[in-house]
C-alpha cells in the first residue's frame, strides 16, 4: 500500500506549490504603500505611469503561466493530461454521434525528455473551419453553456494541452480529421497564440491543406509522414511535448485501465514509448444511453446568472421566461415566482432590472419547485460495474450499487459504487511452473519492479518483504536467477502475507473519466474515510482507510460535475453528494459484511469441528485402554456428540431462548453481487504479450 | 476392576495387584467411564480438576501448612481450548493404567515417551516437550487424589544423604555413614514400600539440610556429620518430592528436627517455606510432605556484618530478586511473623544477595566449623 500514501503525499504536496506561487506575489504591491507611508519624499510611480502597463489578461496567457491548474505541474503530469484529455474528448464526439469508440494512443520517445503523443479516434469528425478554434483557442466549445452528462466540461483541456506542447518543444499540434470517406481529410498544423487566444494555421499558407480521399490521399499522408490509421471518419491529433513516461500509479496505462472499467463499450489500442501494445477490448456491444440536455433548475441558478439571463434573453414575458429558460416550473409555478416578487407575470423580460431580478432570485429560493427531472443522467449500471471490476481487479467478492438520482444546487447527479474484495493475495495463488514462465518473459530489471509490475495490487512495500524473505538481493535481475533463487521466491510468495497492512484502494470517477489525483482533497475520499468500516468486518483505525484487500469504485454522474479545480482531480464536498455516496458505500459495505461474516462462520465451524474429530480417536482409544469400553463405537457416539456440539454452538437463540433456524444455507446476497474463485482469475497477473515478430522468429 | 481389557490380559502376564494399586485402578476406571456415560447419554465429556493456583490455596494456621482449596476447572472435551488438554489427560491415565497393569514403574519421561505420538490424520503430537505431559500427570494426579507414586510415576533422582543412619531401601540395608563422598542418593520414591525406616539405627540427632551440593561437599568432607552426629541433605535447588518426603518421614517418625542452611536470598527462603509448609503447586501433598518445624539457620541478612564478610563475595539484586521478596513477605505464611518480616527487609535494606559458599572467603571450613555449629549451639534460627 505503499503506492497509494505516496499518492496521497503528492497530492498533498500539489496545493502548497500553488499557494506558494501566489502568496509570492501578493506582497509586493502591499509594500508599496507601506513604504511610501515611511518616507513621503518621492513616488515610485505614478498613477499614469502604472495605466500605461495596466492591460488585458488573455485565458490563454493567464493558464500558460499557471498551468499547474489544468493539470500540467510537471512533465509526468502533463503527459497523462494530455492524453487524459485527447480521450475524454474523442469519447464525448463518438457517444455524441452515436457511433461505438475506438480510440488509439500511441507515445513515441523523440529526443531526450521529449516524447509525441497520439491520439485517434474513430469519431464523426471535425468541420475544416472549427478544426483551429478547437484544438487553438482556450475556453472554446460546446459543452460549457449546456447541461448535459458529458466528460468534458469547459473547452480547455486540449488546446491547453496543445499549448504546453507548444511552449515546451515549439512543435505544432498536429490534426487531421475526417468526416466521410468520400469527403477529403483536413490537416493542420497549428499553433496557439497565447497573446490573442487564437490559432495560428503553419501549414498550407495558415489555410491547412485537404487531403483528398482515397489512394492518393493515402500518398500523400505517406509522403509528409502523418501519423494516421486508416478510417472512413476520425480525428487524430499528434503533441509533442516535454514529459516524463512512468508506469504504475498516475500512469497513462493506469489512466486507460481506469477508462476501460467504467467504459466496457470502448475499445482502446495503446502503444507505450517501449513499443509494447495494450489492447482492452470492448465487453459491452452497445453504447450507453445518450444523455439528455437539460434547462437549468431554477435551484441551481445564482442571482448573476439570473440577471445575466433576463438580459440576454429575447423579448417575452417573464411568466414565458421562466417557463421556457428553466425546467420544472410551469405557468402556475412563474405565477408563483412572478407574484412572490411582485413583478408581473406580462412584465417583458427586457424591461426588468436588477432589482427585480434579486427580488425574483429570492422568491425562487422561498418557492418549492419540484426537483430537476434526473432521467438525463446515463450511469454505468450495476452490471456492467461488476463486469468492469471483475474484469481488471483480481478478488473473490465484487458488489455493486447504483443509487437512485439525486439533486445538489439544483443539478442532477446520480452515485454508483463497486467494491471488490480480493482474499489472498495474486502471489500466493501463482503455481511455481508459472513463476518461472512470469520470470522468463519479464523485462523489468529488478526482482522487486518484477513482482509490483506482474502482481496486480502488489505495493513496494510488499515486494521487499517478498525479496528479504528470499533472501535475494535487491538489485538482482528477474531472469538471471538461480533455479534455486527462483524456487526461493516461490516459497516466500508462498508463505508472505503480502495483505498485512494493506489498505483500501479507491478509484474514483466523474462522468465515467477516471480521477487519479488529489485524493484527499476529494468529497469521495473523504466519505470513505468517514464511513465506519468495521461494522462491514474490515478492520479501520480512526480517521484512516480501512484495512484489506479491497477495492472501492465510486463514480458520480452528473450534468455539471463540480470539480475543486480546472484540471478536474477532485470533487467538490456538497453535502447531498457526500450523502449519497455514503449511501453508496454503505449499500455495498453491508454486502461484504454479509459475505465475510458468513465466511467467518463456515470457517469457524468446520475448525471447530475439525479439531474435534483429531482428538476424538485418541480419546476413544484411550478410555477403551482403560475400561475396555469398545473403542469404535465410543468414537462413533462422540462424534455425534461433536457434530451436535458444534452446530448448537453455532445456532442462534431468539429473545425467548429458543433456536432460530437458519434460513436457507445458501447466501442470499441480492443480484448485484458477484462471487469467483479467485485462484483462476486472468486479471490478477499481468502477463506481458509476447510480440508478434518474435513468434515469427521461432516458426 | 470388572472390566479389564482382554488383549493385554492375554498377552502380558497378569500381575497381582496390591490393595493401594487396586484403589487407584478403580479411581482411574471410573474417569473412563465417565466418559463412556457421557458418550452413551449424548452428553459433553467433562473432568474435573482441582486448581494448583495460589487463589486455591490456603494457609492452615492450625496444621501450619498451606492446603488446596476446593476449587476446580473443569475440562470439557467440546470446548476449542481446552479438547487438547482434555485428550492429553485421558491419555495420560491410560499410560498410568498400563505402568499398574504391568507392575511397572516409570520416569516421568519414560512416560512421555509412552504416550507421545502423532495423532491420526494431522501434523500434529500428542505431547511436544516433557514439561506438557508433566504438567498433565500432576493435573491427574489431583484429579484422582492420587499419588505420584501410586500411579507407578517417579522423577529424576535428586539429592544426596550421608550420615548415621541405616536405611533399608528395597530390601538393602545401607548404613549411610559408609557413603564416602558421594553420599546416598535419595530416590523419587521414598514411600515405606519402599524405602523402610528404623528408629533403632538411627544414632542421628538432628537433620541438617542444606541448599546445594557444593555445600553439601564441603559439610561431607569436614564429616561434620560424624561430628555433630547428624543427617545431613541437600535438594540441589528446590527439593525434590522424594526429599521432601523423606525430611516429612525422617522428623515424623524417627523424631529428628530438621535445619535448613540456604542462601540469604529470596529463592533460598522459598526453598524453606516449601520444607516448612508445603509448595503452591503440590498443596495437595503438603500433609504428607510439609515439616512445619523446620527451622532456618542461615543464612541471614546479619551475617554480613555479624561475619564481617567483604564486600568480593556480595551478589547485587536485581529488579525480579527485589519483586520476588516482596511476594514472599507477603505470604500469609510469611505476614504475621515478626522475625522474618524484619528479616526481608533488612536483605531489600541491604540490596544484596549472600550465598552460602561466600563463607569460603573467611575460611574454608568457617561454615562447618564456625558457623553452623555456632548457630546450634546458640539455638539462634528462624522459625
């Protein structure tokens, strides 16, 4: 577990870079006063002379200088943005056209610590003129001014992302999108201008150039050497940028499988920068059910908006205003709202003021309207959860729940949560000939990056207990050792118990897209925390994540995900989402406790019984030593009298002291529960795919 | 003895059984029995155990000995902790029944042996260490209020004895004053069947025990025995049953006082209250056992000073020395008397330990010549 404190100290330590930044520029125009206050003689500078600098602040000026808010804080980082947010939104564009995603990521080393990222998808495409506005201009979209369950939200990510690229390599972002197959392929190399907020086109004399289809498009994407898989419509957009590859935790690989739990209907190719190919493929053929637009509640609205609105809105009544511009009110519910703040329900919409837009923002709050109509929310399903967890995290007991939908401020949300406990541990369920196979085809060079790399949950902190009890040394290479070595490991995996101490781990999801930082900071790690486990037959020591080989998902569905900041790592503590979540937790926390304390029971039982029949035969004989008495059929009564011992033992009493019987042997858990034997689970071990060439050589 | 097991019958040669060996026999058929009803009847197997704690015990100040108490554990066949122990103890008796049906005598580790053996269908022993199947014999012996003895059992041989007396031990007559310098070893079992006592040769007038055998050699070999016309003993340690029960015998019926000569520390006046009233553990033997007239004449926490002894032969104490003899000041045995209290905490006042060989340092006989016969003779000891 030692990968997730590490998680939790960065993301701790994220915030405080950030709070340094500023702090560091606030006292310098407070010392000015203070000093001009201790000696009067001359100005520094002169109110004229500080217009002449004062001037607009462009978006992009502003996030190229304060990156750390979109998630671009270090190469590491920013590699997984990027890649983050190219995918986030392909998804969006294929679930939008209604067409079943696929998407490519290829990261390819350049020079030293630069590497260029793909991504392609198998979208509707983009139109020529909005290729530029999309991936060069900051806060340019179509998702911002609707509410609607999508990933993205403001129209920042990747032309962010393109602008770090950018300023990093001074490489342009690369696009080529296509929207028939019949219809040319448009290509672009562009650059932000972080000045203006606007693109600017390098190639095809700032026009872009068209490729047209068929073979000699082909041609000449082979002849200028764009980055394309061939597909009737897509779009693929190439950054290079300074990064730094990692795998394990914060990874983009982490980062994919994450999206392939909570997204069975996508399929994903990934080649990492050492050329090896990942294919998740989609285990659910159909897309999930397109989300719904909504009009804004008038709950979640604030007053500024409110005035905002009624200014830009066309010429109407306020009764037609409020009817058409919100949901949940109708004719009666304007009146309502219209007479609470005496302002007439004919009243053109144009006409009111500020003043009345305060009264008419008061009045809302005072009026029950019924809540948002919450059908606009798609959530996974407690099914496919399960599929997805079974399908990557190695355990024995999943459970999921979905809650029904709920409102915060107005907006929609709906809370699912899938658990997966895991009994023992992947290395102690592995047989030695597949030890030595693992061993074989690893290329990690340690014998601890070995064991953290092939054993799904497997922390450093358990790999070195492993590599002591060993009796290996530290840096010894996987393939090289000894068959005694090796036989070693074996018998330590055997015996290590690698879940001693071993936390929780939570994966947390927004609108389907996983959140792989600032776990503290997040209204999901939070609830946990303040959830009481023990009662579930964890073991949780205050204040802390309980203890066990388990595994939380917890995603939050939403029209409008409040996130703590722009680079959306967090969400936000609104008590009806942290209320729901526990709800959550605690629907599956009961599960377990269930299935755990049934396994407790069984167990305990057949030890009791057990040790009772080896010590039957040796009182049998003994006493028939002694009085003759005939030894087996002394045994034989005994061991009714075990069997009856034990199972009165375990019989509960009702209030009035008599045996309850238990109701059906079999566990009845609910459907959304889902046991395996996780001795034969393929998810636990990481196997690396042998290259097809290298089958080719052996042939 | 209805019952009896017909393939032993068949194949050993039946042995007559004495009157006691018959008693203990039908104490140990009818925990079998037991068994055997409480099997018939559906019942959960239980025995009942008198507790060896120092809660269970009492001290007697009439018989001026420490005597169990009524309590028992009882130990059930279907409890998880306790079916181990239950297996061991019907276990054991079956060995005893064995060592009476055969005539035969055995150590407590041949017994351990006996009955040591992996159980069926497991990993797992009957007996892992000799002290298991030893706490088990004396759990029986007080269950069946038996003897060691009586259940054909004997330890270690521990002790010597050297002086005017004539002993007849299983037929042999040994005149202990022709023991050289390795003395009579006093057996286990020193019971009348036995080991037979005869007023008429003993010439001793008094029996002087002292704590070790280093000691014992240095009393031996000034034949301080021949001098004071003695008995004179040693435990090795904390005495053996067999030694305890034959100072019991020895004052009881040939009349001998008994002096006790232990170190100055907490284990030493341990050692004396053991002679005197009887241990914890065994306080179900302590009628038979226990010398409540036997005096302690050193060493004591004076002798520093009154010996003028140098400060090379002192031993520090330690925190468990300081704990221990508080433990034993406040044994209800030890509380009400006033000489010995005083005598506590004047060895915590002094902080340190004096064992009996650090006479040597005066001289080396100072103890045989000068000590002990000093202390005798001004009839100076503690009660």
């Amino acid at each position: 577990m030692a990968t997730t404190k590490r998680k939790k100290k960065r993301s701790a330590s994220e915030p405080a870079v950030g709070k340094k930044t500023k702090k560091k520029k606030r006292p310098a125009p407070r010392s000015k006063p203070s000093a001009s206050d201790a000696t009067p003689v001359k100005r520094r500078s002169t109110a004229q002379a500080m217009a002449a600098s004062q001037r607009d602040i462009s978006v992009s000026e502003f996030f190229a200088k304060n990156r750390h808010l979109l998630g671009f804080d270090n190469p590491r980082k920013a590699l997984l943005t990027t890649v983050k947010e190219a995918v986030d939104n392909s998804l969006d564009a294929c679930e939008e056209a209604g067409i079943l995603p696929e998407i490519w990521v290829h990261i390819e080393p350049t020079t030293g610590d630069r590497f260029k990222v793909g991504i392609q998808d198998n979208g509707p495409g983009i139109l020529k003129k909005q290729i530029p506005l999309i991936f060069g201009k900051l806060l340019y979209g179509s998702k911002f001014h609707r509410l609607r369950q999508s990933r993205g939200q403001q129209g920042i990510g990747i032309s962010a992302a393109g602008m770090y690229g950018v300023q990093t390599t001074g490489k342009p972002v690369k696009i080529i999108s296509k929207i028939s197959s019949r219809k040319p392929a448009h290509y672009y190399e562009i650059q932000i201008d972080t000045k203006k907020n606007q693109p600017k086109i390098l190639n095809g004399r700032g026009d872009g150039v068209d490729i047209p289809p068929g073979d000699k498009g082909a041609a000449y994407i082979e002849k200028h050497g764009i980055e394309w898989v061939e597909q009737p419509h897509g779009t693929r957009v190439t950054i290079e940028l300074q990064a730094k590859f990692i795998r394990g935790r914060g990874s983009v690989g982490e980062y994919l499988e994450q999206t392939a739990i909570a997204n069975p209907h996508v399929s994903l190719h990934y080649i990492d920068p050492d050329d090896y190919e990942y294919a998740y493929d989609r285990s659910a053929k159909s897309l999930p059910a397109e989300p719904k637009e909504i009009k804004p509640h008038p709950y979640g609205i604030e007053l500024g908006r409110l005035a905002q609105m009624l200014e830009e809105s066309e010429a109407m009544s306020a009764s037609e205003f409020f009817r058409t511009k919100f949901s949940r009110v109708t004719s009666t519910m304007a009146k309502r709202i219209c007479d609470g703040a005496k302002v007439s329900t004919r009243s053109n919409v144009r006409k009111l003021d500020r003043t009345h837009a305060d009264r008419l923002y008061q009045t809302i709050q005072q009026t029950k309207i019924s809540p948002p109509a919450t059908d606009c929310i798609c959530p996974i399903g407690e099914d496919l959860v399960l599929k997805g967890l079974h399908q990557v995290v190695p355990g024995e007991f999943y459970a999921a729940a979905t809650r029904p939908p709920s409102v915060y401020r107005g907006n929609p949300f709906q809370i699912e949560v899938g658990l997966a406990y895991g009994g023992s541990a992947p290395t102690q369920n592995v047989t030695e000939d597949l030890l030595l196979e693992l061993l074989e085809e690893t290329d990690t060079r340690t014998v601890r990056q070995f064991l953290i790399h092939t054993f799904n949950g497997l922390g450093g902190e358990a790999a070195d207990k492993l590599v002591k009890e060993a009796a290996l040394k530290t840096r010894q290479t996987p393939g090289k050792l000894q068959p005694k070595e090796r036989h070693r490991l074996y018998e330590a995996m055997k015996k290590v118990n690698v879940a001693e101490g071993q936390q929780m781990e939570v994966l947390r999801y927004a609108n389907r897209v996983p959140l792989q930082f600032q776990q503290s900071a997040c209204a999901v790690t939070q609830t946990v925390l303040g959830t009481n486990w023990r009662g579930y037959g964890l073991s949780q020591s205050r204040g802390a994540m309980p203890k066990g080989p388990v595994s939380l998902m917890v995603h939050i569905a939403s029209v409008w995900v409040p996130f703590t900041s722009e680079s959306k790592e967090a969400i936000a503590n609104y008590p009806e989402i942290q209320k729901e979540i526990r709800l959550g937790l605690q629907a599956v926390g009961r599960k377990l406790g269930m299935y755990l304390r049934r396994r407790l029971k069984v167990r305990q039982q057949s030890d009791r019984r057990e040790i009772f029949l080896r010590y039957l035969k040796e009182v049998s004989s003994a006493v028939s030593e002694i009085n003759g008495a005939k030894q087996k059929e002394l045994y034989e009564q005994l061991v009714k009298v075990a069997k009856r011992q034990t199972t009165e033992a375990d019989m509960k009493l009702d209030d009035r002291g008599r045996p309850i019987e238990d109701k059906g042997e079999e566990l009845n858990l609910g459907d959304n529960v889902l046991i395996v034997d996780p001795s034969t689970h393929k998810a636990a071990i990481n196997r690396v795919a042998l290259e097809p060439e290298e089958l080719e050589d052996d042939q | 003895m209805a019952k009896k097991r017909p393939v032993a019958t068949a194949r050993k040669p039946k042995v007559k059984l004495s009157p006691r060996d018959k008693k203990t026999m039908a104490r140990l058929t009818d925990v079998a029995d037991r068994v055997v009803r409480a099997a018939k009847a559906r019942r959960d197997p239980h025995v009942d155990i008198p507790s060896r704690t120092l809660s269970n015990v009492h001290y007697s100040a009439r018989k001026k000995i420490i005597e169990m108490g009524n309590n028992k554990n009882r130990r059930k066949l279907f409890d998880l902790s306790q079916a181990k122990a239950y297996m061991r103890t019907v276990l054991v008796s079956s060995g005893c029944k064995r060592l009476l049906d055969q005539g035969k005598t055995t150590s407590l580790r041949g017994m351990y042996y006996m009955l040591k053996h992996t159980i069926e269908g497991s990993r797992e022993n009957t007996f892992d260490t000799q002290n298991e199947s030893d706490t088990i014999i004396e759990d029986v012996e007080v269950m069946l209020g038996s003897l060691r003895e009586e259940l054909h059992l004997y330890a270690q041989k521990k002790g010597d004895l050297v002086g005017n007396i004539t002993i007849n031990d299983s037929g042999f007559d040994i005149d202990c004053s022709r023991m050289g310098s390795g003395g009579y070893g006093i057996p286990s079992i020193v019971e009348p069947e036995v080991i037979k006592l005869d007023r008429k040769k003993c010439h001793a007038k008094f029996v002087l025990h002292v704590e070790k055998d280093t000691v014992w050699q240095r009393f031996n070999e000034d034949r301080f025995w021949e001098k004071h016309n003695c008995i004179l003993t040693h435990g090795g340690g904390q005495p053996t049953r067999g030694i305890r029960r034959l100072l019991h015998r020895l004052h009881n019926e040939l009349k001998l006082p008994i002096y006790c000569v232990l170190d100055n520390d907490p284990w030493g006046y341990y050692i004396y209250s053991v002679i005197k009233q009887g241990s914890i553990n065994l306080a179900f033997e302590s009628q038979r056992m226990a010398v409540p007239e036997a005096k302690f004449l050193g060493l004591r926490s004076i002798d520093y000073d009154r010996c003028e002894l140098s400060d090379d032969v002192i031993l520090a104490m330690n925190d468990n020395d300081r704990k221990r003899a508080k433990q034993i000041a406040n044994y209800p045995w030890f509380a009400k008397k006033r000489p010995w209290q005083s005598e506590i905490q004047r060895m915590l006042k002094n902080d340190f330990k004096l064992e009996v060989e650090s006479l040597i340092s005066k001289d080396i006989s100072y103890v045989t010549e000068v000590y002990v016969p000093e202390r005798l003779s001004a009839r100076d000891w503690l009660d």
